[in-house]
C-alpha cells in the first residue's frame, strides 16, 4: 500500500469526486460537482487537488484532467 500524507476532510471531498470515475476527470466537472456539494470556489478547488497532487494521493494526468492514485479501498485500510 502507497503511503501518502494525512488526507484532510476537504481533501476527501475532492477525492470522493476522483473516486467516482474510473477515467481522470475533467477539473471542470470537480468544480462543478463541489459548487453544488460545498460551495466551494475555483480557487479552493485548485487548492485541495494541488495539495492532494503533493501528496501523492491524486495526479494531473494532462492538462486539466485528474485522477485519483490512491485508491478508496486503500485509503480506508490507511486511515483506519
């Protein structure tokens, strides 16, 4: 198992979006998502995915496409 820095709730939020697709994801479609679920700003979304890229949990696969690397099950038996 990957060993990644402590996700936190904000951060979850933005990999439970990554999580849904088995295909990297548009950012587009992470800010709309989180629009709707928190409220949340473009530049709060650009944030948590660049911290989640720095800790090994998400990646930019090409531009504006993202991906989850740790997968659910992973972080469930991490965190646990």
């Amino acid at each position: 198992m990957r060993s990644v820095e402590q996700i936190q709730d904000a951060e979850l939020e933005v990999m439970r979006v990554l999580w849904q697709s088995p295909q990297p994801v548009p950012l587009m479609e992470i800010r709309r998502v989180l629009a709707d679920r928190c409220g949340w700003e473009d530049s709060t979304v650009k944030t948590l995915l660049r911290r989640l890229c720095d800790k090994g949990a998400a990646k930019l696969e090409r531009r504006g496409m993202y991906r989850a690397v740790v997968t659910q099950e992973e972080y469930g038996q991490w965190s646990a």
